[in-house]
C-alpha cells in the first residue's frame, strides 16, 4: 500500500514524462538543462546511529536553499555544499528516510536506523598541557568515536582536525589563533571538557648573531616559543646538534663545536612548540690570531703593526678595536694589519675580527699615551697623612711610573686609576704646588698651591667615659689658643666648651640629646680643619647608692644597698668590698642585697656594669663580742658576777652589761673577760654584753637572780672551769 506521499510523487513522475514526451521535438540550451537538473542522494553514511548522529548525504546536484526532512521533520544542517550535505539526528527520532526538497521536488535517501544513544564521552587529559598552534596532542578519555568524523574537537570557537580517533584516545592539531582554555569533544552521546591546554608560543628564528664564528665560540638565537632553560630546547647546526649554554623564552646561547669545520643553517626544535630552520646559515670558519703587536704604546693618531694569522686582505672586512673604540684600518695582509691608534681610546686590548670571525684579543694591553697635565686636586688643603685626589691626564696605570711632589717633598702615590692618582700629605711638607712626573711621558705642575694645615689632634680623654653632665678634658696638641676659633662636638652635637689652651680643651656633656653607649669627640678649629678623636668616649647609664641597710655590720649578715639604676641581670654587676670581689644574692634596678663575707674588712662598696655609672657608698665589718660563759650562775643585787668571752676590748666605757633588761656596773674589763655587779632590781634573764659600734652578745643561758648575795660556786654554763675573777682581770 502506497503512502500519500509516494502517490503524489508517482503523479509528479507521471507528469513530467508526459511534458518530456511532448516537448522531444524542442532541444533545451545547456544552461537551461542545468538549472533544472534534480538533486540525487547517492548514499548516506552513516546508516544507522542513535539520535545526535552527525550524517553526510552524499549526491548531487544539491541547492543552497535546498531543505532536509527526518520522517517529515526539518532537520539541523552542519554543513551543506552543492556534492555534500551533512545533518544531525534530531532527539526522538525513529527509523526513517532523509528527504532533500526544493520546492516541490524531492529526493529521498535510503533507511537510517536508530541505534541505542552512544555513552557520553569523559575527557580524563589532555598531554602534553602545553602546546603551540600547529602541533599535535593527544586527548585521553573514553567513550569517543571510533572514526575521526565521528568526534568534533574545539578549543575555544575554534575547531580542531582530527587525525586519529579510537574510543579512548583522540589525536588532534592546535589550530592558529587558538588561546589558551580548555578542549571539548563531542560525539554522538554528548560533550566534554579537558583541562586547560596552555598555548605556546610558536617556535620561530628572528636573528643569530654573529653570522660567523670560528669551532669554540658562542653564539646567541633569538626568537620566540623556546624553552626557559637548556632543556627541553634542541639545537642543530648543519643537522649537528651542539651544546645549549643558557635559554630564556626569546633567547638561546649556543657554542660551535669545537671540532667544526664547516657551518650551515640552525634549527631550533622544542616539544610541543614546534620547530624552526633558517635560511640563512651560520659560517664557520677559523678564528683570525694576535701574536704580536708593535710598538706596545702610543699616542693617538699613531700608527701600530699587528701581526699574527688569518687576517684576509680586505680592510673593508676587518674591524680592530682598542677597547671598544673602532680604529682605522690603514692596510691588511693576511698576517699584517697596519691600524691607527683611535683619538678617545684609552689603555687596553686591542680587538680584531675578521670576515665576521671573532673578536679576538691581543696577547697584552697597548698603553694610550696622553700628554701630562694636573687639572686640579682635592680637598684644597690638609694635613699630614691626608689623602689628597690628582686629577689630569697622562697618567701611568703603573704606580711605579708616576713621581709627586708637594714643593720640593717626595708624596707617597697611594693609587692611580685612570685620570686621578692619589697621594699622601708627607711629613715636613710646606704649602705650595703639586708637581706629576710620569717616566718617558713628561711632567706637570698643578697651577693652585696646596694648603698644608695643622689639624687638631685628639690624644687622650680625662675622664674616658661618665654620665651626661660630666665635665671631660680633651688633650691633644694644635689646638687654637683663640676660643673663638674652636668648636667641640660629641657624635656631631655641639657641647659647651669651658676652657681652651695649646693642649687641653674642657668640656660639659650636655644633660640630654644622647643615648647611653659610645661617642666621639671631634675638634672643629677655623683655618685648620677637623680633629677626631681615635678613641671612644663612653656615654654611662647614671647609677648611685641612695642607702646601705645597715650601714655596719658583722661577718654573715645580709646587708641591702639601695639606690638606682643599678644593672639588673647578676652576671654582669661586680660588687667590691674594700677592693674584694663580692657575690650578690641578688639584683634590681633599685636594690641589691649580699651577705657579708667571711674575711671582709670595712671599707668603700663599689657596684660597677658595662656601661653604667660607678656606684659606691661606705660599710663598716664590724667585729660583735663573744660570751662564752657566765659565773656564777645564780646571785643577789649587788653581788660580782664573771662574764668570759672574747673580742670584748680594754674599755669600760665602751661596755654595757645588763643583766635581763637592767644595766649592770662593770668594774674590770679584759679582751677575755668581764666582771660586773648585778644591780638592784635585776630580774632572772640572760646577760648581754654590748660592745659600742661592734655589736652585742648574749649568755646561752639566763642568769637566776637571788634574795640575798652569795658567792659564786657555779658557772652559768654547764661544763665551764671555775675562774678567778682577779686573776683573769689582771691578765
């Protein structure tokens, strides 16, 4: 059963014969005939494929205003030419014919078959990561189209050509104008992205120089696209690879091998950048020699021979240099070169390069002479051993070679460099002119006198350091007499001057403007200069004692010294006693506390640290008595008690006994003993012997006060031999 479809094109068939039929005797023109020619679908590939398919008809004839139907369906055109015309398989569709219609005629393609949806592809990289346009990559994944029409790669807008597909690997080229961004592939069963592929630039050759070289010598590319350093660069000279000594993006340094013989063109090949060749090649040739040159020195304008190999015989393709001043080339010989010392050109090698091979050097420095003349000196006047700067023309480089004097005084030449010598003011010299002598070049004499002066000179501080506000004693020798004529300055301040002679300047540190460390002195005298001094003046943290707790005291006591600005870290405070080294228990800024030392005599304390202000302050040892018994042990008011000890002096005047809380007459006193009376009112309680700025001591045990007086017949304590009070007393 035929479709409407089908009848209405067998109507149109039929119709068209029969017009074909009636007009066989009229002969149509070609044009005529070719307009009119149908379209024709030769076949279509592929044949089958899920929707999303891309699908080339192929046949003829085909119009650009020509309309493609799926079952009735216009349908997605990607490409359409008079031979070709390729379509995309609308969502949905099921088995059916292409249909390619111009206005009321049509042709009709044979069956395409619906396949299942293909998976969608998945891009995992893309490598390398870096290319330039041009290149190929290679795009990993799966799920892509086994035929490379089967797969559309784009980066960016841009499409990409597919040389080689299989389901998990895509090979394809970077196309020109690509920017950096990622590739998507899309097949039947959809899109995917990879990573961004980075653009590079495209390897290309701008310029080599030099254009010739001789086995050895380096030469520099410079381009764009290559690598930043020697790998993954390749570079070939002839189709030779040679050695890469640096690279940059834009620039390559090679060295000609030094078993060369011949050049040729360079190639430059980088991996994913792509390769370059020049058309121009690299000549390589031997390199000309300098063996000698003659004479060793001249003045500008003057003619010099250089001899050696290789130098050609065309001036016109030698260029010599002395230094990088260009020089005449007069005549040349293959192994003569006759040149003109250049005018400007000062002391060095001379430099040569022939027929582009080189520059090579001259086997020593050729010595420019220039006429000796003193131009001027600086400072215009200075002392003794003062450096002074020559400057004129002339000079030798060799120290040797240059002679100053200052009057008729030899100076030493400290250096010379270029236009400039330097020398030293000598002893004994007198103000007047500079006279350069230079060996086989003549002398000169400066037209100004040099000033000698006597600068102040610094040669002690009295005191070396102190606290601001200290008064300091500069002395030294050529100070100004004239008050007015000096100015004394610490650490570039002006300080108050009190008094000026020949030899000693006196000086107040201000109180402020500078920072506890070291400073320096420096004597600014009129008509004579500046005088600094050698030394360091040493600007002091301000420290005193303000307090010693107790001001006396014996061996073992702990005594606190009060003040300020003592240093607050332990090992770098010294305390001295009397002169002997003292350890602090410890240290504050306000406070440092010690024991009194076994030994230790009265004296001066001293506190001294780095940096900070000596501290003293007086401290008397004092030497406290001993009691070592009492007898007897026990008595009445107004009976004699014996009190044996030590250190308890001569002077009854100087001991006080007492007796609980009352004070006892004492009679008789010895170093060794004491005899007292137990005075009335006397209450039991130790016995304590005060000795007048030594101290005081105490009986171990309490002394029993009775109703009446007795003699004694124990001692106080246990253990103690009976004594004789008169006999003790007078020993």
């Amino acid at each position: 059963m035929n479709s409407p479809r089908r009848v209405l094109r067998l109507q149109v068939l039929s119709l068209s014969l029969a017009a074909a039929a009636a007009a066989s005797a009229v002969t149509l023109a070609p044009s005529a005939a070719m307009a009119q020619a149908r379209a024709m679908i030769e076949h279509i590939s592929p044949t089958s494929g899920p929707p999303g398919t891309r699908v080339t008809i192929t046949g003829r004839n085909f119009r650009s205003t020509a309309q493609v139907l799926f079952n009735d369906r216009a349908v997605e055109t990607a490409e359409r030419r008079p031979e070709r015309i390729v379509v995309v398989v609308p969502a949905g569709a099921q088995p059916g014919r292409f249909v390619v219609r111009h206005g009321t005629d049509e042709v009709e393609s044979e069956v395409f078959r619906i396949t299942e949806a293909a998976p969608a592809p998945r891009v995992s990289a893309i490598e390398p990561g870096s290319a330039s346009p041009g290149s190929e990559v290679v795009i990993r994944g799966e799920n892509f189209g086994a035929r490379p029409t089967d797969n559309t790669v784009r980066i960016g807008n841009l499409p990409m050509i597919v040389r080689s597909a299989d389901p998990t690997s895509l090979r394809v080229i970077v196309p020109d104008g690509a920017q950096t961004g990622p590739v998507s592939v899309r097949t039947n069963g959809g899109e995917s992205a990879s990573p961004a592929l980075t653009i590079a630039a495209r390897v290309t050759i701008r310029e080599f120089t030099p254009t010739a070289a001789a086995p050895g010598q380096r030469v520099v590319v410079r381009g764009t696209g290559f690598s930043a350093g020697p790998q993954p660069n390749h570079v070939t000279l002839g189709g030779r690879p040679v050695r890469i000594l640096r690279a940059t993006a834009s620039e390559i340094e090679f060295e000609v091998p030094r078993d060369a013989t011949q050049g040729g063109p360079l190639r430059v090949i980088v991996p994913g950048a792509g390769q370059f060749e020049t058309g121009a090649s690299l000549r390589v040739a031997p390199a000309p020699l300098i063996a000698s040159i003659e004479p060793a020195q001249g003045a500008p304008g003057s003619r010099v021979t250089l001899r050696g190999e290789r130098f050609g015989s065309d001036p016109a393709a030698l260029r010599v240099t002395l230094g990088e001043t260009v020089a005449r080339v007069l005549t040349v010989t293959p192994d003569t070169a006759v040149v003109e010392v250049p005018r400007g050109a000062g002391s060095g090698r001379w430099h040569l390069t022939a027929s582009g091979i080189g520059p090579v050097d001259a086997p020593a420095d050729f010595r420019v002479l220039e006429a000796v003349s003193v131009a001027g000196f600086t400072p215009p006047a200075g002392d003794v051993g003062d450096r002074i700067s020559i400057q004129g023309t002339g000079f030798s480089p060799v120290a040797a070679e240059n002679t100053v004097r200052l009057g008729q005084v030899p100076a030493q030449v400290v250096s010379v460099g270029g236009r400039e010598i330097v020398v030293s003011v000598p002893e004994g010299a007198r103000s007047g002119q500079f006279t350069v002598a230079v060996a086989g070049n003549g002398e000169a004499r400066s037209r100004q006198p040099f000033m000698v002066t006597l600068r102040p000179r610094i040669t002690a501080l009295e005191p070396d350091r102190g606290i601001l506000g200290t008064r300091v004693t500069l002395r030294g020798t050529n100070f100004p007499s004239d008050r007015a004529l000096v100015q004394v300055r610490l650490n570039d301040v002006e300080v108050p001057v009190e008094s000026v002679s020949r030899e000693a300047i006196v000086v107040t540190v201000p109180t402020a403007g500078f920072q506890p460390g070291p400073a320096r002195f420096s004597i600014v005298a009129r008509l004579q200069g500046t005088g600094r001094a050698p030394m360091e003046w040493f600007v002091l943290v301000p420290s005193r004692v303000t307090a010693v707790e107790p001001a006396a005291a014996p061996v073992g006591a702990r005594v606190t010294i009060r003040g300020e600005g003592f240093e607050s870290d332990a090992r770098r405070v010294i305390l001295r006693l009397n002169g002997t080294a003292v350890r602090p228990n410890s240290v504050s800024t306000t406070a440092i506390e010690f024991t009194v030392p076994r030994g230790a005599a009265s004296g001066e304390i001293a506190i001294e640290a780095e940096g900070r202000q000596r501290a003293t302050s007086q401290f008397r040892v004092t030497n406290p008595p001993v009691v070592t018994a009492v007898t007897p042990a026990q008595g009445a008011a107004g009976s004699r008690i014996t009190i044996r000890g030590d250190r308890f002096g001569a002077d009854p005047a100087a001991v006080t006994v007492l007796v609980g809380q009352t004070q006892a007459t004492v009679s008789v006193v010895t170093p060794r003993q004491i005899i007292a009376e137990v005075p009335a009112a006397a209450q039991t309680g130790r016995v304590t012997v005060r000795l007048r700025d030594e101290g005081e001591a105490q009986s171990a045990r309490d002394f029993r006060v009775t109703g009446a007086p007795r003699a004694a017949s124990a001692t106080m304590d246990a253990g103690a031999p009976p004594a004789d009070a008169s006999a003790e007393a007078g020993r």
